[in-house]
C-alpha cells in the first residue's frame, strides 16, 4: 500500500513539474514563408506601434491561440492575400500609458487591452517571435528567430 502512495505521489510530482516549464517544439506543424515586422508612426504625438506580419501555410487541425512578440502577448488577426495566408499582430508602443484602448479587429469584435506590461515565460529579443498554437487539445510553442525589419511608415 505504501508503494502505490509513494508511486501516485511521485507521479503527481511529476505533472506539476512540467507545467512550469514551457518547451519550445523543435519542428512546427506549418510552414512559415515570411516573417517581418515595421514599426508605425501617428498622425498625433505619442502614437505610434508595430505591426509583425507573417506569412504561413497550415492545416485546419491546428489553431493559433496567439503570438508573443515585443514583451507582449498578442491575439493575430488572419488575412488572406492572393492565395496565401498571413498572421498580422499589432503591438502599441504609445507613450499614453495607464490608458486602455480599445481595438477593433477584423472580425468586428472589441477587445479592451491594457498596456501594463505582462510577464512572458520567454526572452525573445527585438528579431524574435513564439507562437502559440493547438494540435487537439494540446498546446504547443514555435519560435521564430531572424524576423526582418522594414522600413516605418508615417501616417499623415
């Protein structure tokens, strides 16, 4: 009886242990055949952002749940363009901190962000992005390396 304790016991040890850590997978699921990201500048003082783009080719049995790129985690809007496919991540950098905003996305929903800064279980630097994606019901994390930048774009 005493083995069957210590066994349920180490086992259950065991589980909790993996869920603090987060593994990166090796090989993802989909192809990725661009990566890039600009930043943007406001017609007003202080608003200003960056947008990621990346193209990508996937199945319909996996789902992307969301990005973590530029110390935040991020909700992509898909959009297609000739055929292909495209992850697109808006990240504000405004210096009106402390004020929430509200944006629309693409499928009309609003969704209220806070610009607190969210704790991230990566270190991704500036060219870096993760992926957070399901196969099923599990999840898992991809992470892009070398993300071109392009040129800002200034709007009026």
């Amino acid at each position: 009886m005493k083995t069957i304790k210590l066994l349920v016991v180490m086992c259950v040890a065991y589980s909790f242990s993996q869920c603090s850590s987060i593994k990166l997978t090796e090989k993802a699921p989909f192809t990725i055949f661009g990566a890039t990201y600009h930043n943007w500048v406001g017609g007003q003082p202080g608003v200003r952002g960056t947008n990621l783009i990346i193209g990508i080719k996937k199945n319909d049995d996996i789902t992307i749940k969301s990005i973590y790129f530029r110390n935040k985690q991020n909700t992509p809007s898909t959009e297609n363009r000739k055929g292909k496919a495209y992850l697109i991540v808006n990240v504000s950098t405004s210096s009106r901190d402390g004020i929430d905003k509200i944006i629309e996305q693409p499928s009309k929903k609003l969704e209220k962000i806070n610009n607190s800064k969210n704790e991230l279980p990566f270190k991704l630097e500036a060219h870096q992005a993760v992926i957070k994606y399901s196969v099923g019901k599990r999840v898992f994390y991809y992470k892009i390396s070398k993300i071109k930048k392009t040129e800002t774009i200034f709007y009026p």
